[in-house]
C-alpha cells in the first residue's frame, strides 16, 4: 500500500442535516481545504451493519439510538482509515469551529510524532489528566491523555490505530468516545494523545444553551448520573478522609508524572472575530478561560 504525507480528511453527517454540511463546507473553504463526506449512521441503516454486535451498554444504561448511530458512524471511518492510501485519517463531525492555524496540522502529516496512533484535537472545555511530558510540535504540545475526555467532534487516526479501534469493536460495550478517549474505564495499548491547545471544539461546547445545531446524534458520555450525597455519620467520615484522599491524590500524579487541565481553544479571541460566525444565528462566544493546572 502507498503511502503519503497527506492527510485523509473525513467528515461524518447524516443526509437529512443539510445546513450542517454547508456549515462544513464553509469551515474547510476558510481552511482552503476538501475533505469526503461520510454518511452518519441513522436507525434506518443499522441492519446494514452485521461485522458487530450491540452488548449491554457498560454505564448500566439503555443504549439510545444516537449513541449506537454515533458509535457505528466513526466505526464507517475507522474502515475508510484502514485500507486508505494516506497513513493518516482526521476525523470530524459536523457541527466543530476550527481554531485559526488548525490548518498546519491538517493539510500535511509531516508534523506527526513518531509513535502517534489516536491524537484528539478538540477539547470540550472539562477537566482532564494530562502526563507532565510532552511532545512539541511548533506551539503545540502532544501530551498522554491519561484521563477520560469526553467527545468525538475531531481527532487523527493512524492507519494501524483504525485497525485495531476495528477489531477490537466487534462487540460494542461502551459510548465511542468512552471507548477511545477513556483510558481509566477501557485499558489496551492503543494510547490517547491529545494536542494543547486544541485546534477544534464543538458548537454545543462553545455556546452551550445557545448553540447554532440543536442534536441530531445524542452525545455519548453525556448520561446524568447523581450519586445520592453521604448522610449522618457517612458523611462525617467522608469530610475527616477528604484532605487523606486529596494528598493521596497529588501523591499519584506525582508519581505518574501526570496533571489536571482544561485544554483551551487555540486562539478563541480570533475565532471570536471571524465574521463568518458573527451572524444572527450565531451569538457571541462563550468565554473560555486560559488553560489552568492544578497540581
């Protein structure tokens, strides 16, 4: 198989969001780059898949039809990513905002670290464990993503990486993004990295109640989950342990060589200005904080 050091540029989008597609069409003009659609997968299609099976979902929860058409949809591209001419596939869904500059990393995969098979490169704003090390690439590091992160809005795949995220899918037990990003939850060698600072993040993330595409794939990962608060003596016990358990945990990543961040959005202030974005159906960006450690 021939190789090349461009990058395969895939984005998924169900027939029926129309005006999602021309958001991507504009996004990667602006880019001055092409990708290839790749049609979601919707329940009137899933009897085309037969190569999986459907296991009882590992949070303890129905499965809904978004989060089985979210998984089988980045699982369309895992395939395309395989058997492609270019080592390496970026993969997006339809609703992101790029990051000005996000285009260095998109159009050629000269910059890629050796040893790189799944690289995220959106962020959703929440809290994640990184590994103190780093790989620099420019003004961009490359850090071991060592805790969850939630979301599947844009990332690189390696030809090898999308062989194994595939044999290793044939029975789907959790979310997609759970599955990737969640190396707490779901162990193998296939290791997550995630770029800092992210070149991509999702219109949901950036406007939260008022954002621009209202859901048409249910996000995996996003399931409400309230633990009944300690009471009486439990609790007492709960707060004489918490300072125990928050040095425990500094200790850890320490010891792990590991930190808490809230990767930021590269350059959020000049996405902020672009007028393409500053329509009526589009209101202001949601304040993004710098990104924070907490050791």
């Amino acid at each position: 198989m021939t190789s090349t050091n461009s990058i395969l540029r895939l984005v998924i989008n169900l027939d029926s969001s129309l005006d999602r597609l021309e958001w991507m069409k504009d996004a990667f003009e602006d880019l001055g780059l092409d990708f290839v659609r790749v049609p979601a997968s919707s329940p009137e299609t899933f009897g085309d898949i037969d190569d999986c099976v459907l296991m009882p979902n590992g949070l303890g929860v129905e499965w809904t039809a978004g989060e089985i058409g979210c998984f089988l949809s980045h699982r369309q591209c895992w395939k395309r990513a395989a058997v492609a001419e270019e080592d390496f596939t970026a993969i997006f869904e339809d609703d992101l905002h790029f990051a000005p500059g996000a285009k260095k990393l998109l159009r050629t995969a000269e910059w890629i670290p050796g040893g790189i098979e799944l690289l995220r490169f959106e962020t959703t704003l929440q809290k994640v464990m990184l590994s103190t090390t780093a790989k620099k690439v420019d003004e961009f590091n490359i850090h071991e993503l060592r805790s969850k992160h939630w979301g599947t809005g844009g990332y690189l795949i390696s030809r090898s990486g999308a062989i194994k995220l595939i044999s290793r899918s044939h029975e789907i037990r959790w979310p997609v993004d759970i599955f990737m990003f969640d190396p707490v939850r779901v162990k193998n060698d296939l290791t997550s990295w995630q770029i800092n600072p992210a070149i991509c993040i999702q219109d949901s993330v950036l406007f939260s109640e008022a954002a621009r595409f209202s859901p048409t794939i249910v996000r995996p990962g996003k399931v409400a989950r309230r633990l009944e608060k300690p009471r009486g003596k439990a609790k007492f016990q709960s707060e004489i342990s918490r300072p125990f358990r928050r040095f425990a945990e500094k200790l850890g990543r320490i010891v792990r060589r590991e930190s808490q961040h809230v990767v930021p959005l590269k350059n959020q202030q000049n996405l902020a200005s672009d007028k393409r974005r500053q329509t009526s159906l589009c209101p202001p960006h949601r304040k993004i904080a710098p990104c924070s450690q907490k050791d």
